[in-house]
C-alpha cells in the first residue's frame, strides 16, 4: 500500500513539476489572411505545450502596434509582415526576426467588374487595410511590375478585408488586395482578379518571427523551443489538411468549404518546411525612403534554425 501512494505520489509530483517548468509567453499574430495558417496549426496541434511552453495568442493589428508590444515586454514573439520590424532595426530598434514562414507576396489585386485591366487603374482609388502596410506595398510591386506605376493610383485606408470588398462593391474604391481566404471570397461574388502577385513570383517576407535581440542570447532557451514548435507545426501543416483548414476556418470566420480548401492549397504549396529567411526576399522590404547601408542579411539571424537542422532536428520530424 505505501509503494502504491509513493508512486501516485511521484506521478502528481511528476505532472505538477511539468506544470511549473511550462513557461507562459504571449504571442502575437497581425491579421486573418491565410499567411498567417502556420502559427495558427502550431498553437491548435498543441506544439507549443509539447516544448515546454504555455502560450497565450493574442491577434493585434498593425505592424507597429505589435513591435510596440514586443519592445515593452508585452509579447514575446510576433508573427507578422517584415516590413515593420525590418523599418524598426533601420532605426536601430531592439529587435530582430529569427525566420520566415512564408517568403512570396501573397496577394491578389481585385477590382471594380468595369475594370479588366491593370492599365484601367491609373488615377483610380485603391482600398488598403492600412496605408504603409504591406497591402499597399504589394500593390506598388505589382504596378510597378505591370507598367501601371503605383504614383498614378491614390490608396486610401479602409479596413480589414470584408470592408475592403465592400469598398470595391460600392465604388468608393475601384480596387484592392487581397490575400486567400478573402481574395476567394473576393471573387466569387464576382469581382475581377486583375493580377496574382503569387504568379509574379516577387519574393518578400511576409510571414516572419520577429523578437526581442534578447531572443539571441539570455532568451535563447526559450526561443529555441518556440522554433522547434513552429517547425513540427509546419510540418503537420503540410501533412494534416483536415486540421489545417479547421484552424482557417476559426481563425478567419470562413465557412465555405470550397474556399477554404482553395486558400490551404495556395499557401501550403509556397510554405517551406524548414523556415529559413532568405537575403533576396529581404531586400524587397528594405525601407526605400530612408536608405541604409545595412545588408539585407543584417536583418535577420537564421542562427537558431540552423542549429536545429545541425543538432539533427528537422532531419527527426521529416523521418
């Protein structure tokens, strides 16, 4: 009988020493487009708890809203466009991106169903959720790309992507860019696809992590298994689409189920299994209009992703 209470006692000792030794974090993600899928399967697969973390998610809008957050402590991790913490460390802010999720620009330009071509846009409005975010920089690429030039169209800030469409709808913008889900939403109620910026192959980091410096150092410990999470989630992303379209459809509010699927196939398709960031991709977001003489390279630091891949890690999951 004693043997009996000392093992259960070792258990509920043994399952409480766990409980203490997860460490809590908050972290951030900055939108519902389907870029953001990745973080969204980790956190619903369980694979932050699995490494010893206890994770709060928190959506918060705006690049900058959540660096602020990341620089007061608040949060410990974001996932996010890399523009704005690529601008912050131009500006020599505490912060540095330790990988990339998603390396393309996602987006999608749509317009107005009077409008057919990308040469019709010019003097035209174009909605962006927010102006200087990476809506209306994909834009200006794909314009630019087109022949259009971004200088000839006007973009005004409206909103998330339902109010985006419904700017289009009405006319008070004649286009905008979306990313699938919404770019399928988009349409199917009948608006026209102008361009797939996906096509056009632009390379841009899109979906990055983006921490504290500390992360590198004091924090390492804890960064670490926050990768190691992230990277068995991508790799039960690729292999669990039942899962990966329920966590869609929760975090975005999308229920059509053809749609869905569409928006996991377009992402999963250009999304790596090991998320290394790439200097190409980077110097696509380098601020324009305060040039550095910074090194895309300087603003990133692969050194913990590469350090699973040398332990044998990523070799382990792919097994």
């Amino acid at each position: 009988m004693f043997r009996l209470f000392a093992i259960v006692g070792l258990l509920i000792m043994g399952c409480f020493g766990q409980t203490l030794q997860a460490q809590s974090i908050r972290v951030s993600y900055s939108g519902v487009a389907g870029q953001n899928l990745a973080i969204w399967v980790t956190y619903e697969a369980g694979l932050f708890k699995k490494y010893g973390l206890n994770p709060e998610m928190l959506m918060i809008a705006g690049g900058v809203t959540n660096l602020q957050a990341l620089m007061a402590g608040e949060i410990a991790f974001v996932y996010q466009g890399g523009a704005s913490p690529i601008q912050a460390m131009a500006q020599n802010a505490d912060v540095t991106i330790l990988a990339t999720v998603y390396g393309l620009m996602p987006y999608g330009i749509i317009s107005s169903k009077s409008i057919h071509s990308a040469g019709e846009l010019k003097g035209k409005r174009i909605a962006v959720s927010r102006i200087g975010g990476i809506e209306e920089t994909a834009i200006r690429f794909a314009l630019d790309k087109l022949g259009v030039g971004a200088r000839n169209v006007t973009f005004v800030q409206t909103g998330a992507d339902p109010v985006r469409i419904a700017a289009v709808e009405s006319g008070a913008a004649s286009a905008a860019a979306l990313a699938p889900p919404g770019l399928f939403a988009a349409t199917a109620r009948g608006l026209n696809l102008i361009t797939d910026l996906g096509s056009l192959n632009i390379r841009y980091p899109t979906s990055v992590i983006s921490a504290r410096r500390s992360a590198l150092t004091s924090e390492r410990p804890v960064a670490k298994r926050f990768l190691m999470a992230l990277i068995e989630g991508l790799q039960v992303y690729h292999q669990n689409k039942s899962l990966a379209v329920k966590a869609l459809q929760k975090y975005t509010g999308q229920t059509n189920a053809e749609i869905l699927s569409k928006s996991y196939d377009y992402f999963v398709k250009n999304t790596p299994l090991v998320p290394l960031s790439e200097a190409a991709a980077f110097e696509n977001a380098l601020p324009v209009d305060k040039p550095s003489e910074r090194k895309a390279q300087s603003f990133y630091d692969n050194s913990i992703v590469e350090e699973l891949i040398q332990e044998g890690f990523v070799k382990k999951l792919a097994r």
